[in-house]
C-alpha cells in the first residue's frame, strides 16, 4: 500500500497485491520482503522518484541489502534498482493508526514474533543472593561482648551488638559472636553464607581444619554443627583484624557498656557524617544578622513609587535620580550598561562570596582590587562600593600577603669587596689572654686571617711582643704568600 501523509494523516494512495510465483515462495522472508519493495518500486516508479519514501515494516529490507557483504545476482540486481529511490526504513511500531492494520493483513510476518531473547542469558548473571556475616568477639575487665554485622546481597547492612553477661574467654566470646550471627541469618531465613571472622585459631576449628583441644570450646563446636546443616550454603574465611574493624568495635562497645538491669537492650544507630556540625549553620547566621541590602530603598521606589519613611524632599530628589539608573527584572534589581549586559545587584553576603570566589576561587589569580571590581562587573555583578570592598578585601587575603612580591632589597647599602689575587689581604689579630692557659703556658694567639680565601694562620705564644709579632709575619705571611700589599 502506498499512502501519502496530508496534514498529519496517512490517506491511502495506491494499494498493489502481488502473488508469488513458484520459486518466489522459497525465499527466505527478508528476501520476499525486498521483493516487495523492488516490486513496489516497479509498479509506483512515477510516485515514488519525486518524493522521499518511508518504508514501514517489521524488518528492514534495506539494510539487510545494503549491508550485505556478500551480494549473489538476485539481490545485487535489486540493490542496484533501488538505489535511484529516496528510500528511508521506519520500523513498524512507530507508524500508528488503521493504515498499520491494513498493511499487517497485507503482509503477515511468517514467523509472528521477533525473538528478542539471547540464549544462554542467564549465564551472564551473577549469583547474588549469598549474604556475608562478619564477626568478633571481645573480652576484657570490663566484661565480654560480641559483635556482628549482616551483610545483604544488596549491601544492606545489619548490625548486632550483644554483651555476654557471663565469664568467656577471648576464643568463647568469638565463637558466641559466630553462633550470634549465625542464628540471625537463620532467623532471616538465609540459605548461602559467607562467614568472616579475624580468629585464625576459630575459623579454621569451626571449619574443621584445626582439631578442638580446650574443653570449654568442644561445646560450641558440636552446637555449632547443629546450626551448620541448617544452611545450603556456608563458607568460612579468615580475614585480617583491619578489614573486621566494624565487628570489632561493635564487640568492644558491648563488652565495655554496661546496661541497666532495667533495660533489655541499648539503641545505638551509627550516622555518617562529612561535615562538622557547624558547616551550614554559621553561613545563615551571617546572613540574619545582615540588616536589609542597600538597594531596599532603590527596590522599593522602582517598584512601588515608595520612599522610605522620614526623609526631606532632597533625599527623595537624589532617591529619584539613582533609582532611574536602575530597571527591575523577574524580581531582581539589574543596573543596565550601555555596552554589556545588565548588571545584577547583589547584596552583601553575596558580595563577599563573589569576591572571594572571582579573587581566590578556582582559577582565581589573585588579582589586586581595581582589576578585581572590573572582573566583577565583566561576570555581571553590581554593587555601589565595588570598588573600595574588592581594595578593602585584597589587603585582607592571606594568600596575597604571603605571595605578594616581597622586596628583598637589604636596608643599608652593598659595596662590593673584591681580592685581586688570593693572599693579597691579610687580617691580623690577638686573641688572648686565654685562661686557663694552653700547654706551656701559651695564653696568647696571634690569627692572620686572608680576606678571600678566609685562610687561617695562627701561632699560640705564652708572651706576645712585638718582635714575635714581626718573627709570625715574616715566617708565615711573608715568605709564604708575599708580602700584601
Ligand atoms: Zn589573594
């Protein structure tokens, strides 16, 4: 059937009905399907050269012709003959009303439905309905406990905590925490278990690699196999104390707690938290405490002609004139530009994040106040004191100050102390008197010092005169290094 779309409905144009010949009936149905379509393409050839054709039905005949990799003479030819037409496949379900109908009596699908099912999927699913129990025991002076988390397939969490009201040791206690946990998934009817405890000594008994030699623990094996058969599935497995941190401080809280005799049990709900308590609530006291903005009065007066209460007729004049430098838009106060955008009007909590996030936030290169206020008003923000705030406020960055650039230009000034030559400068010194004195009574040091080298000649005398002086010179200066000049 061929049908044209008028003003959103199909009106049916042509209907063709073709019988297949004998050998025609032995193809498959994707190819009886692109016979029709040649055919079709045959017999409307005038219709359907002129205008885009969509094809409506169940499978799509192009593509399977298109794509083909290997064509044999039959479908090659009709590649080749539809390939003039303007041809677009939609599939069936997309096309509604009668003409869908019409066209499924035309042409019923040969095998009805499309099997959408993969074999084998099953196999790509996982199982996961096994639970996993993670236990511990804790005994202490303060008394014993066990502690035991229920996990579900769907990462459910189940904690129990029970305090053991009678003398255990650590090994009694762990295997308490073990019966526990173990009871509670049957109470939950769980079927497959996996059983973590941080006890090599208990895991590998209740799994019955390790014989029971203490007779307190042969109790709480045989009870134990009691509560074995009643699962399909349990595994046990030995996993280090770090990653049982939960049981383990669940068993520590009920060892160490002491419960009233009254009470039966202690509620005790563990909350997550990424936040320290004051995180919102500092930011909206801030923001109470701020009295009203400083556009209140221009706001009121554009909006409702008011001027606030008690002010002289110069004050409503000068009211006047800044209130027509601004327009209110949606609600919002916007101080227009003659080359920009509007400017909308922030007040002040909102004044000192925008600084801060444009001076300091991501990307924020520390600008200084003036280019700060114009960057600003470029992101299209306005307030009256821009510009002495974005000063005030970069005086005030931490950042800046400390990466600010620092003149390090010393207070005095630098002269330049060269040597022509090493040994060419000598420094002399005496040290003394030095008490207690040295070995032989030496309590005097005559230091020759060179000033480039820093070299150091030094001579220890018990009496120092000036003939010495002139015997250390002449000795150690002189005759070694010249004489300076
Ligand atoms: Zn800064």
């Amino acid at each position: 059937m061929l049908a044209q779309e008028v003003e959103g409905k199909e009106k049916a144009i042509y209907y063709l009905s073709k019988k297949l010949l004998e050998y025609e009936t032995r193809y498959t149905t994707l190819e009886k399907l692109c016979l029709a379509l040649v055919w079709a393409t045959k017999k409307l050839r005038h219709y359907m050269l002129t205008h885009t054709v969509y094809v409506v039905s169940k499978m799509d005949p192009l593509k399977f012709l298109f794509d083909k990799p290997a064509l044999n003479g039959r479908i090659s030819r009709w590649m080749v003959m539809l390939a003039e037409f303007d041809l677009k496949f939609i599939p069936q379900k997309s096309i509604k009303g009668a003409v869908v109908s019409d066209f499924l009596t035309d042409f019923p699908g040969e095998s009805g439905e499309v099997n959408y099912e993969f074999p084998d999927e099953h196999l790509c699913t996982t199982n996961t309905d096994s639970w996993e129990l993670y236990f511990d025991g804790a005994s202490n002076q303060n008394g014993c406990g066990a502690g035991v988390i229920l996990i579900s397939p769907d990462k459910e969490h189940i904690p129990i905590s029970v305090r053991l009201d009678f003398e255990a040791t650590n090994n009694a206690a762990e295997y308490e925490a073990c019966i526990i946990g173990l009871k509670a998934a049957i109470a939950l009817n769980i079927k497959k278990l996996q059983v973590h405890g941080d006890s090599l000594l208990i895991i590998n008994q209740i799994s019955k690699k390790w014989k029971v030699r203490s007779e307190g623990l042969t109790p709480y094996q045989i009870y134990l196999e009691t509560i074995d058969e009643q699962f399909d599935e349990l595994e046990y497995k030995y996993l280090p104390r770090k990653d049982n941190q939960f049981a383990d401080a669940l068993a520590k809280l009920a060892s160490m707690v002491n419960i009233p005799k009254e009470l039966k049990e202690m509620p005790l709900v563990i909350e997550k938290r990424h936040e320290p308590a004051y995180v919102n609530a500092l930011d909206d006291n801030n923001e109470n405490e701020e009295e009203t903005p400083w556009y209140t009065d221009i706001f009121n007066y554009i909006d409702q002609g008011e001027y606030p209460p008690n002010t002289t007729k110069r004050a409503q004049r000068a009211l006047r004139l800044l209130a027509s430098q601004f327009i209110i838009r949606h609600g919002n106060l916007y101080k227009p530009m003659t080359d920009g955008p509007h400017l909308l009007c922030i007040d002040k909590p909102q004044t000192v994040r925008t600084m801060e996030s444009i001076h300091a936030g991501e990307c924020g290169p520390h600008m200084g106040g003036k280019t700060l206020a114009q960057k600003i008003m470029r992101q299209g923000y306005f307030w009256t004191t821009m510009e002495r705030d974005c000063h005030q406020f970069v005086k005030t960055c931490p950042e800046c100050q400390i990466h600010a650039n620092l003149q390090h230009v010393p207070p005095s000034m630098l002269y330049s102390l060269t040597s022509p030559w090493p040994f060419s400068t000598w420094g002399i010194d005496i040290i003394g008197k030095i008490t207690p004195s040295g070995v032989g009574g030496h309590e005097y040091v005559l230091v020759a010092i060179d000033y480039f080298t820093k070299w150091v000649e030094a001579q220890s005398y018990a009496k120092l005169t000036a003939k010495h002086v002139a015997k250390f010179l002449e000795r150690t200066i002189f005759c070694r290094y010249g004489v300076p000049p």
